[in-house]
C-alpha cells in the first residue's frame, strides 16, 4: 500500500530544506507545490506577519468522497530546532540518521511525510473518505507561536492528530498538562549591609521565607512546578533590595492547576506583607490542558485505526506541551501520535524507515475509520 521508497526519497529531499523557527519560507513554499500538485486547496495564514516571520500556516484541505462523515485534520509543524541547516541524511541498517553534525529533524519531517504519503495512497488505491485537513504550523518550538496566531476559521475539522509524538506507531497521547507561569518581583528596601543592616529589609530572606513554606516539585500524579531562576542582590555589603522568581505549575487537571498557583502566589504575598514590603506577581497562561478521555470519539478512532494496523495502541499522557495543547483550547479536540522518531533535539536523532512508513499507514487508517463512524 505505502511506497517505501517514495517515502523515503522525501525525507531525505525535506530534510535537506533548511527550515527554523519564523524562517520557514523555503519548506512552506516546497509543500506547498507538493499540495497543490496533489490536487489539495491550500491556504497559507497571516500568522507569519502576527509573529516576525516569514511563513504563515499551510491549510489544505482534501475534499471527501463521501458526506457526513466526520472531518479529520492532521498536523505537523515546519519549524525545527538548532543545529538544524545543512541536514546531511544517511541511511544505515534501515535507519536513517543525520551525519552527526546537526539534528536530523524527523521532528517533524517524518510527520509532514506521513501526512503526503497518506494522501497519495488515499488517492492512488482511490478510498472513499470524508474531507480530511492537513495543518503545517510554524514557529512550534520557539512557544508554539504559530498554533497560537492560527486562524481557527480555516480548520473545519472534528478532530486533529498531531503527528508529533515520541514512541513508536501506536503511540496515542490525548493528554497533556496546562501551564502557567508565575514572575514575581519582590521589592525589599536597599542599606548598607556593615554600617546600618537594620535600615534594610533583604527581598532574598523573604522570598526564602516564602519558598520554604510551599510545596513544590511533584504535587501529585497530574500536577508539577518548579521555581527555576532565581535573580537579586548586587553586592555583598548591600541588603538586596529586589529580587525576582520565575516559575511554572502544570497540570492536566484546570482545577488543581489553579489551587496549586494561588498556593505559590499567597506564600508570597504573605511572606511580603509579614516583612512590610510589596511583592508584584503575574500569572501567565503558557498553553491550556489537554485532556481527551479513552472514550471520547477522537481517541476510539485511533485506537481501532491502530488494531486494524495490527499494532497494540499505547495510551499514555505526556508531562510536555505542544501545538496540540493550544488547538484544544480553541475547540478542537486533538490528539497526539507518536511517529516513531527518536533522540529528538539532538545531533542523535533517528528514525526507522519502518517507523516513517507505519505512521503513514497510519494517517491512511484513520480516514479509513472516520469514514466509517
Ligand atoms: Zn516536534
């Protein structure tokens, strides 16, 4: 059904495109050919110009054969991390690696190719489907910029599979935390620390003050947080006058997540009003949870595009956030796949030509089974 070789021959020509966080152009423009030659709409959004870019989002969109079906959508995203230009590809043993160099960027090359593949075959041994949507994002690993300056409008879809996962084929992630980040300033007051330390109050011993009244690191099986940078203080002989913290909480539960923020942010607060000075906090969202159940529809469909596969799903959540995580918060149900890629941002990384071509039978299974439902 899949052609290896074509699958292969493409990896290895994508890959060899440099492609970065906001400067996507040269992969854009390459898929976008690819597409349109494979008879998909394509349409590219403003989220480039929203982020400094010089790529938007690719949307395409295959029409179905068949109606009232549900609308799938697959993602991948076309940025990479560094050192990421010049990607030299070799093959060994079935496995395809960079020369050592630089990353060899099956995050997320291996997925846009599953995604091509899938299409020619859809079309090649001519399935009946319903409309299936393919998504290319930018900027995913400098903040996942681009799902954030997507224009929702253009993706019609029931649900979304994010090829961009760890673990082999089977693989199946339908959850992930929330984030929030937490800064705080606290603002002591400044004295010289040998001739009038009383005059002063150190912000270092009340933020310490602080933190060792809090609970912090593993809260429980679905929620973290860590305070990891710690700023202030200029001299020795100075009581130092500001210092300032920036944490994270997550989790996959939105209720635990905001317990856990306004216990950090009231051990704060307490710890500045008990020592007289003022403490300035802000609590950012970073991305919202995702929380897919094994129930929901969205999740059965893989699970029996993965046993039609003969493959045994493996559902498990993840502790990191993803394009994935911001989709769901704006509506649309999503769930990330593991597509067999390995050592990911590292000169490391590997991916099995195996793992490249069962991710793309896959993709095909899914819209088979949607077609289905
Ligand atoms: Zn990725």
């Amino acid at each position: 059904m899949i052609n290896q070789g074509r699958v292969v021959q493409e990896f290895l020509e994508l890959v060899q495109i440099d492609s970065a966080s906001g400067q996507e152009r040269l992969l854009t423009d390459a898929l976008k050919s690819r597409l349109t030659a494979l008879g998909l709409e394509v349409v590219e959004d403003n989220a480039g110009a929203a982020i400094g870019g010089n790529s938007g989002n690719l949307i395409a969109r295959l029409p179905g054969t068949l109606k009232n079906v549900p609308t799938v959508a697959f993602a991948a995203h076309l940025d990479r991390v560094t050192p990421g230009f010049g990607i030299k590809p070799r093959i060994k043993d079935g496995v395809i690696y960079s020369d050592g160099t630089t990353i060899l960027a099956a995050d997320d090359v291996a997925g846009i190719v599953q995604m091509l593949e899938a299409v020619r075959v859809l079309k090649e041994q001519n399935v009946e489907h319903g409309d299936v949507e393919l998504l290319f994002t930018i900027s995913e690993e400098a903040g996942l910029k681009g799902a954030k300056n997507l224009d929702r409008s253009l993706v019609k879809a029931d649900a979304a599979y994010f090829l961009d996962g760890g673990g082999d084929v089977g693989t199946i992630i339908p959850s992930a935390p929330a984030q929030r980040k937490i800064t705080v300033t606290v603002n002591g007051v400044p004295a010289h620390a040998g001739i009038e330390p009383e005059k002063g109050i150190s912000a270092i011993v009340v933020v310490a003050d602080a933190i060792t009244r809090m609970n912090l690191g593993r809260i429980d099986e679905e929620t973290t947080c860590n305070i990891g940078t710690i700023k202030g203080g200029v001299a020795t002989n100075i009581v130092p006058a500001e210092v300032t913290l920036l944490c994270e909480v997550r989790s996959r539960n939105e209720g635990k997540l905001a317990t856990q923020v306004d216990h950090m942010v009231g051990e704060f607060e307490a710890a500045a009003k008990r020592f007289g000075v003022t403490a300035d906090i802000t609590v950012e969202e970073s991305y919202p949870a995702m929380n897919l159940s094994e129930d929901d529809q969205a999740v059965q469909l893989v699970v029996e595009a993965v046993k039609a596969l003969g493959l045994s799903p493996v559902l498990t959540p993840t502790g990191g956030g993803s394009d994935a995580n911001i989709l769901v918060g704006k509506g649309l149900p999503s769930v990330i796949l593991g597509i067999g890629m390995e050592k990911v941002h590292s000169k490391e990384e590997f991916i099995s030509i195996k793992q490249l071509v069962a991710g793309a039978e896959l993709v095909v299974a899914i819209v088979k089974q949607a077609a289905k439902a």
